[in-house]
C-alpha cells in the first residue's frame, strides 16, 4: 500500500466516524426531548379544590350506602373501574393516606377497609346506660344458689 491508498482510506473512515458521530448526537437529542417530555408529563397534580372533595365525598357517600345495601360487587367494579390517578384523588378527598405513587390495589384496599370501618363505627351498639341496668338487675337477681 502506498501513501495515497492509506491517506485515501483514512479519509473514508473518518468519514464514516463523522456519521456515526451525528447518528449518536441524534439519538442523544431524541432521548433528552423524550426524557422531558415524559418529565413533563408527570407533572405533579394539582390539589384537590373544594368542589372535588365535595364530589369525592358525595361519590363516597353514595357508593358506601350502595355497598351497605349488599351491592359490594358492583361497588368494587366501580371503583375498579376509575384509573389509577382518579382513584388516588377520591381516596385523597375521603382522607384516606394515599400519595402519587400509591398502586391502585393499595388504594382499593384502603376504600373497602374504610368502609368497613364506617360501618362498625355505625353500627348500633347498646347504650352503656342501658348495659348499667342489665348489671344492676343481675345483681339485684342473681342466679339460684346450688
């Protein structure tokens, strides 16, 4: 090989390397306009205001007196049925302890478990006047000696 062949050949791969070089430049930009714009999309929510938390906790009411009524299936379906984000900000509005990377499967759990809560919190539980009677006519009766 003489000078012109090698000087010819190093001209072709710098050549090459140039356009290799811009391919990866390119690439980089594409990754970068990418990476902001998922960034971008991820954007942190806004608080609720006060008509979604009134809508929430309207929402909330009705699905739980639907759920009382033997309806837990359709219940569970509906709330399934709302994405990832809304179900956080119903679960948020309802003062459930959720934040923006809570799994929907968390959140579902923490709406049924409340719920639940709700309702033994109602739940109709004697008066303690009325189990004060019961201890003073026990004692006033006891039970025949043997």
């Amino acid at each position: 090989m003489n000078v012109d062949q090698i000087t010819e050949s190093l001209k072709h791969l710098q050549a090459q390397l140039d356009e290799v070089l811009s391919i990866v430049k390119e690439l980089q930009s594409q990754k970068r306009e990418r990476a902001a714009a998922k960034k971008a999309a991820k954007a942190k929510p806004s608080p609720l205001t006060e008509e979604e938390i009134t809508k929430y906790k309207d929402q909330f009411s009705i699905l739980y007196e639907r759920w009382l009524g033997g309806d837990e299936v359709n219940v569970q379906n509906q709330l399934e049925a709302l994405d990832a984000d809304e179900l956080r900000r119903f679960a948020d509005a309802n003062n459930l302890n959720v934040t923006s990377k809570t799994p929907k499967p968390k959140c579902l759990h923490l709406i049924a478990a409340r719920f639940r809560e709700k309702r033994q919190l109602t739940k109709e539980t004697p008066r303690r006047e009325n189990t004060k009677m019961e201890e003073t006519t026990q004692q006033n009766h006891p039970a025949d000696p043997e």
